[in-house]
C-alpha cells in the first residue's frame, strides 16, 4: 500500500510538469502556427542549460497567468530541429509568433515582469513579417552553386528555408550577374523561394529571371501571375507592367 500511495504521489507531483505546452517539429503546425490572433511565445531550452532552469517557472507561470495574453510552447533542442533551421545558436531563445508570422526574437534569461513587457509590445505590433520557417520544408529542387565565389552550396544552405532571403538574393544575382551558371543558381533559389512561401515579389523575380534566361514564353505567363497577385493584394504593379509590355513587343 506504502508504494502504491508513493506512486500515485509521485504522479501527481510530475502532473504541473507534464501541463507544459511541449511542442515538437511535428506538432508545429497545429500549435504555435494557429491563425488565431493570439500571441504565441516558442521557447527554446533543453534540461542541460541553466538559465532554461531559472526560466521554466517563470514561462510556466506566464503561460497560465490570465490576465497575460499567449500562450508559451516550450520546445527541446535535443529532440528536435527547428531550431537549427532557424539557427538558434543559444539558449534559453524566445520567438513572439502571431498567426505564424515571427514578430521578434530575443535570447538570455530575463526577470518575469520584463518578458511580461516583451509579450506584451509584440501582441500590439501589426501582424507582418516572415513566416516561420520552422519545417525544414522538403524541396524538389536540388541547390547548386553559381559562378561567383561567394555563390557555393555550403553559403547557400543558410537560407535555404528563408522564401525572402532566398527572393532577395535572386533578385540581386538578376541586377548584378550574367554568368549563365550564376542565373541557373539563382532560378533554383527563386523557384524554392516559391515553394516555401508564393508572394508577389517573388513571383517577379521569377518571371525577370526567366526572361534573362531566354525563357519569354515562361517569364510572360510568371509575369501575368504576378501582376494578378499584386492586384488582388493592391500592390504596386508598375515593374511587372514593364516587363509585360517589353515581352509582348
């Protein structure tokens, strides 16, 4: 009876940890990238670290505190790899999410009323942003290196999962360079770009790349695609206008 009544305390003891809003790569999608206007706090820590230690009540006890609006999803470092994909190189590590969009980040451990503060200035920001690009996303194109130097694989891994990053830099291997091998790379980054997250801009970078490439029949119908994006959004449609009208001439 002794070690039943030890088990059963011993259950009831571990009941507050297991209440723990614990999250894996898995589970990503149904929690923390919910469209629900609601603030959400990913924590990074792992059992080792010590000032995750000095944080856990503190998260725990905002995450049930209801005058505070979010709700904190503790993930381990150990078990899981978004955060290699989102390059947390330190922990404990706060991401303040809204409908799956990353409104901030910040690190170290803090004092309970100033990570208070911190939910509290995020929830008031206006939603925009990246998406969070947590998954890892499996791609059906294969990254390869341009020309350029600083153009190799090894550089280009790191923002193989950012659609903007990955957009940006296509769109400055379009302004900047002509080796065919330099466009070649940057149309696979674009076009992953897409695969990650469609926007309008990126769309353009497409449809530009492609018309550098010699592909006009390709880049006109990207090009149409993208001003119907852009006016569906209310986005500036001159560029694309401009590219519509030279492949048309």
């Amino acid at each position: 009876m002794r070690q039943i009544l030890l088990s059963f305390f011993a259950l009831v003891i571990t009941i507050p940890t297991l209440a723990q809003n614990w999250v894996t790569d898995e589970s990503m999608e149904e929690t923390v990238m919910l469209e629900d206007n609601q603030l959400k706090v990913l924590y990074f820590t792992a059992s080792w670290c010590g000032p995750c230690r000095y944080m856990k009540p503190i998260m725990q006890d905002i995450d049930e505190d209801e005058t505070v609006d979010t709700t904190v999803y503790f993930m381990d470092t150990d078990s899981n790899i978004a955060d290699d994909i989102l390059k947390v190189n330190s922990i404990p590590a706060y991401f303040f999410i809204k409908n799956g969009r990353v409104l901030g980040r910040t690190g170290s451990a803090v004092k309970r009323e100033d990570m208070v503060d911190m939910i509290e200035r995020h929830d008031d920001m206006t939603i925009e942003g990246n998406l969070l690009a947590y998954r890892g996303k499996p791609s059906k194109h294969e990254l390869i290196a341009g020309a350029n130097p600083k153009l190799t694989v090894e550089n280009l891994e790191t923002i193989w999962y950012d659609a903007h990053q990955l957009n940006a830099l296509s769109w400055k291997i379009y302004q900047k360079l002509t080796d065919p091998q330099d466009i070649a790379c940057a149309l696979i980054l674009i076009q992953r770009s897409i695969e990650l997250e469609e926007f309008t801009s990126n769309l353009e970078t497409y449809a530009h790349l492609l018309a550098k490439n010699g592909e006009n029949r390709k880049a006109l119908k990207m090009a149409k695609k993208a001003k119907r994006k852009a006016e569906k959004n209310n986005e500036f449609t001159g560029i694309i206008e401009e590219l519509i009208t030279k492949l048309e001439a």
